[in-house]
C-alpha cells in the first residue's frame, strides 16, 4: 500500500505537542529519522540511486535545473517541524531507508 508522504506529515503535525519554544515536536512513537527529525538523513542507497529517479534528472542537468522540482515535491505539505506549508525535500522524499543522519 502506498502512503501519501503529505497526509503522513500533516498527521504528525496534528498530534504533534508543541514544546516550550511553541514549535510543534515529533509525536510520540515517530522513531529517530522519521520525517520531522531534525537529524533526518536520506540514505546513501537513496541519494546515490533513488534521488535522481525520483526528480527525473536527465544527464545533462545541474542542480540549477532541478532545484524547482526538489521544492515543488514538498510544496504540498504541511512542515512536519513547524506546520506552515512547504516540507523540506529530506521530509517527502520516498526513502525506505532514511534515517538519523550522523556525520
């Protein structure tokens, strides 16, 4: 089954508490790395492979030409880190493997 990346975010947003600063936190049970982590990291895996797919990059492309398309993937969400519209790309992006980045 496949999981609409925006209504996974918008859920966590809504049953997120908000922390003393008044920004919203990871709900309870949303494992380290999982979208709204602060320390989310795409996988090797993914940025090596899926990363190029997933924006449809052509070979002659620079980041220049795909910078719309990684803004526009998120542009739908809701921010799982601070609710206002437009999620960071490292939030949508379909990484099986994402996780808590460590260096």
């Amino acid at each position: 089954e496949e999981v609409d990346v925006c209504e996974f975010l918008d859920s966590i947003f809504r049953q997120a508490p908000r922390d003393q600063m008044g920004l919203p936190a990871a709900r309870s049970g949303v494992g380290a790395g999982a979208p709204g982590d602060l320390n989310r990291g795409l996988s090797f895996k993914f940025i090596a492979q899926g990363l190029l797919l997933d924006l449809e990059v052509a070979t002659a492309e620079t980041p220049r030409d795909i910078e719309p398309r990684i803004r526009q993937r998120g542009e739908s969400c809701l921010c799982p880190r601070d609710g206002q519209p437009g999620a960071a790309y490292v939030d949508v992006a379909p990484d099986a493997d994402a996780g808590r980045a460590t260096h």
